[in-house]
C-alpha cells in the first residue's frame, strides 16, 4: 500500500478466494480492526488506509464470493447479497416496488460512480466521517483509544444529538442503513464458529466507553446478506428526506426514514421511523411509532411522534441547530409519506395492490 502525507509504508498481504468457506478460513482468527479485514468495493476501506487510519495486515477480497444475489424470499421479503452493488440494489425492481424507502435513500447516497462500487455489506461498515477521525494530527478515541475526543468543544455541526458519550459524539454516516433500520432489516453473518443473525437496531453499537468498535460484528465475522421482512403495507405511503449542505454528493445534517400503513378509513395501521446523523447509530424508538397508530394524519399525531422519537437530544456546541432541524424535517417527512410515495422518477406512486 503506497504511503501519503509522509506516512510510512506498511505492508499488508491481499487474497481472493473463490469460496466462502475459503473466506472464512482466511478471516478465522482475526481480532481488532486493524488485522485481517474482508474488502469488496473498498470505497471507505482504500481511504482509511491511504490515510492509516486503518492499517490491515491482510486484506480478504470478498468481491468475487456468490453473494451478490437479491432475491425473493418465500414470504415475500428480500435477500440482499452482501455483495451486491448499492446501484444495482437500489434500482432493482422488487426494491424500488417493494421498498422504495430503502431505494430512495440509497439514491440520496454519495455518488452514481461510488454506488456502482460499494456494496451493501460495506455501506454498513463505513465508518464516521467526523472530521478529527481523519485527522491523525489531533486525538481521537474513536481512533486511537484513550487520547480523548477533539470534537467535544470542537467542530460540531455534523455531530449527534442523541446516544452520544463523554467518550465520541460521532454519528454514523449512512443513509441507507436508515432505511434498512425502520424496515426492520436482519444482517446474517458467518464465521469459521458458524452463521448467526443480528437485527439491524443491533449491528451498530453507541459510543460508550468504546468508541474504536462501531458494530457487533466480530472480526472474524463476514456479512454474507440482509434480509428484510414483507413490507408492500409501507410502499405507498414512504419518504426518506435528507437535509445536507449541498444538494449532491454531502453526508446529511439529518436525515429521515418515514413509512405509515394507512388503512381505508384514513387511520394510521402501522408507523415506522428513523432518524440518520443524529447518533451513532441509526436511531429508532418504537414508542414514537406506537403513539401513530391508530391516529390520523395529521400534524397533531405527527408532532407528538417527532417529540417522542427526539426525547432525550442534547446539543454539542454549535449542532443545537440539529434538534429543531430533526423535528421539522422528520415532520415534513411523515406529510410527504401521508400523499403517497414519490418514486424514483419523480411522479407519485400507485398503490403496490394496483400494480401487476
Ligand atoms: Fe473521535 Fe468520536 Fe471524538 Fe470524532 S467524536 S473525535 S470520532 S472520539
């Protein structure tokens, strides 16, 4: 790996099984961050290492692995390879049909070229774009543990709001493992020890007194797909907004997963939502979904969901901005989700029950 800013060479050995038995074996072992790390599109991974800010040994290529399927389940839900390309996910058909929350905020994401490289197992393994994490120069706990945290009495705007620690208030960077959050996704993992499934709301951790481990995820695990449960009672009436600093190619100051089943009389059935850049993790709280069902549509129902889902926000320094922000912005979510599902085209989606 070639060195930058006068950072010194280090070595690091690549592989590219052929099977995921290989994979495994190859990943079997490994502890910490910094070992033996899989790579696919290595959209996140090649800068963090361009920058030493993550030094693996041994790189596992997994790109080439039989995980890049998206199929359907037998029920009715999805499997998503943890191989397969955001691009391709996000404009599959059972995806945009089905899920277009998920679509819409994989779309929000990035860069058409970056979504055409990155994967899905790798967008839930990016890691915080906070400044200080990138910046070897100044400390970081996230980084390397024990050297404090620069950006508490920092630079806050891009910071949490929500489960953030005396330790990291950083916020994960993701717009599509919002999505994934409020669809109730399950992340289905392997290792030499066997296959397990972690649900979404699991896989991403808070800070607490350790900020260096993002996920629960153990090192010697590999993402083999996320599957998500039938959802076509949430495709109708879907929004996920993103307010950024720029209209494209910007992380979120915040970002909003809204879904609600409204029945025929007009009463909400079933509500979901997530919030995105607010925490270290994607974050959802069912008791702010609870207080909408059965309610209407309405700004009375959707203020108190807003009020109950940011309970608790405490601003960083100059971030206060981001409470108000969450709260209108998760608002305007549920009104826009309220007229129907805006589709990738820009046109407003018919009911999933009038397609063929
Ligand atoms: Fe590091 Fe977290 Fe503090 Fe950022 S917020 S400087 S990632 S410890």
């Amino acid at each position: 790996m070639g060195a930058r800013h006068g950072a010194r060479m280090i070595p690091a050995t690549y592989q590219r099984p052929d099977a995921i038995a290989h994979a495994l074996q190859a990943l079997a072992g490994a502890t910490g961050s910094n070992a033996t790390r899989p790579i696919a599109g290595g959209t996140n991974l090649l800068d963090l290492m361009k920058l030493q800010l993550m030094t693996p040994t041994a790189l596992v290529d997994v790109s080439r692995l039989p995980l890049d399927a998206i199929e359907v389940r037998e029920d009715g839900g999805l499997r998503l390879g943890a191989t397969a390309r955001n691009a391709d996910t996000a404009w599959h058909p059972r995806v945009e049909r089905d899920y277009p929350l998920l679509s819409a905020a994989m779309l929000a994401a990035a860069s058409p070229q970056i979504r055409n490289m990155a994967t899905n197992g790798g967008n839930l393994m990016q890691r915080t774009r906070c400044t200080y994490f990138y910046d070897r120069a100044t400390p970081c706990n996230k980084r390397e543990p024990g050297s404090g945290c620069s950006a508490i009495g920092g630079l806050t705007r891009h910071h949490a709001i929500l489960g953030a620690s005396e330790h990291c208030i950083a916020t994960h960077p993701s717009d599509m493992c919002v999505a994934l959050a409020a669809l109730d996704a399950v992340v289905h993992v392997a290792s030499v020890r066997g296959e397990r499934a972690i649900p979404l709301a699991d896989f991403h951790r808070l800070p607490g007194d350790a900020p260096e481990v993002d996920t629960t995820l153990a090192a010697d695990e590999l993402i083999l797909r996320i599957e998500l449960p039938p959802a076509t009672h949430f495709a109708a009436h879907s929004a996920y907004l993103k307010v950024r600093e720029r209209l494209s190619y910007a992380f979120a100051l915040v970002s909003v997963a809204a879904a609600l089943d409204i029945g025929p009389d007009g009463v909400i059935r079933a509500a979901r939502l997530a919030l995105g850049s607010v925490a270290h993790k994607p974050w959802r709280r069912p008791a702010a979904e609870a207080l909408l069902v059965g309610a209407r549509p309405g700004a009375v129902a959707f203020e108190a969901a807003a009020d109950a889902l940011l309970q608790g926000a405490v601003p960083q320094g100059e971030n206060a901005f981001k409470i108000p922000l969450a709260r209108r912005t998760l608002i305007r979510a549920l009104e826009v989700a309220t007229q129907g599902t805006v589709d990738n085209q820009g046109s407003t989606r018919p009911h999933p029950e009038t397609l063929a």
